[in-house]
C-alpha cells in the first residue's frame, strides 16, 4: 500500500473474553488478517468501556488480556478490508462484534517499509 492510495482504517469493537474456537475471537482476526495477507493488524485493550449491551467494565491492567473492552485495528486498501469483513462475519456474529470503517491518511515518520 503506497501513500498515494485510499487508504482505511477498520475497527473491529468487541469483548475481549469471547472465545472462538477455544482462544480468544481477537486472536482469530489477528491470524485471518494475517493469513489473508492484509497490511498489519492491532489489538488495543481497554481499562473501562460498555457496549451494546451496557455492561460497563472496569478491569485492572493485568486482566486486561482475559475480558473487557477491546478493539483490533487495522489499516489497508478498501476493496482489500470490504473483503475480509466478509470473510470473517462467523467470528464477528459469535462475537457480537462492532465494525467501524472509516477513511485515513498514512503519514510515515522514520523508517520506510520494506518490500
């Protein structure tokens, strides 16, 4: 992904104590995203949040990996993000996962990427 395409930004909202298969459901899209090739991908736990179903959580930082509020980010061409949105709608229905998309600018500061 060069600077000059369109690039967007999608955020997957969702618990992170929801299991798919055994292991976390953000673990999940972390390895599709991957294994789909996409750009790059991050996951960002949080210490208070609530969602649709209004339960607030309130963790301490070192249960942040177990559950609470968590969102996996990742940064790609459109087509690309449409495409894997679709491929992993079992993980985000189990989830009851929350997708943003959202349109960014890349601005690149220091190393340049390699490839």
């Amino acid at each position: 992904m060069s600077d000059a395409d369109g690039a967007i930004r999608l955020t997957i909202h969702l618990d992170g104590a929801v299991l798919w298969h055994h292991r976390p459901a953000y673990v999940e899209l972390v390895h599709r995203a991957h294994y789909e090739g996409l750009a790059g991908a991050s996951v960002f736990h949080g210490f208070t949040g609530f969602g649709a179903q209004r339960r607030i959580y309130r963790e301490r930082p070192a249960h942040l990996a177990a559950r609470g509020p968590c969102a996996v980010v990742l940064v790609d061409e459109e087509e690309r993000l449409r495409c894997f949105l679709l491929s992993v709608q079992d993980v985000l229905e189990h989830a009851e996962a929350v997708a943003v998309l959202d349109r960014v600018r890349i601005h690149r500061s220091g190393a340049r990427a390699v490839g």
